[in-house]
C-alpha cells in the first residue's frame, strides 16, 4: 500500500500490486486493474518511487521471517534429545 495524494490535498492510501498503468496528464492518473482511476499529485517517477521503497520493505520484512523461523527450527532441533 502506497500513500498519495488527491487534487483537492486529501490523502489516498492504494494497493499498488492492482496498478495497470500510470498517465503523466500533467497530473498522475492511476489506472487499476478494473479500470477505475485516480489522479494524483505526485508525478510518475514519485509514484514509482513509492512502489518500490513499499515492495523492499515487503522484501526485507520476508526475509526477516525467514530468518528467524529458521533459528527457531534450529534452536528447537537444538534442544531435541538426541536418539542414539
């Protein structure tokens, strides 16, 4: 989710996985995937920005699970009686 902002100043918050396409008409126009629209302040290369500051975040919490969901298999594999 993205954070941007309406002609008239009010913020919108949008999903930015559902973007088909992004007009510059001077203004930004945001098509989404069923066709409906918004147009924005923020200039394209903002909006891009914005999308992949989101998606790295995305990926750095994922990869902050994963990390810690595999020291925790291995701090209880740890702990398991061994079988002799």
């Amino acid at each position: 989710m993205i954070k941007l902002t309406r002609l008239n100043g009010d913020p919108i918050v949008i999903n930015e996985s559902q973007i088909m396409i992004i007009d510059s008409i001077p203004e930004s126009k945001i098509v989404f995937m069923n066709r409906e629209f918004f147009i924005v302040k923020e200039t394209v290369e903002e909006i891009i920005e914005k999308e992949l500051e989101f998606k790295q975040k995305v990926l750095v919490g994922s990869s902050l699970l994963t990390r810690r969901a595999s020291e925790q298999r291995r701090a209880d594999a740890e702990q398991q009686p061994q079988e002799e």
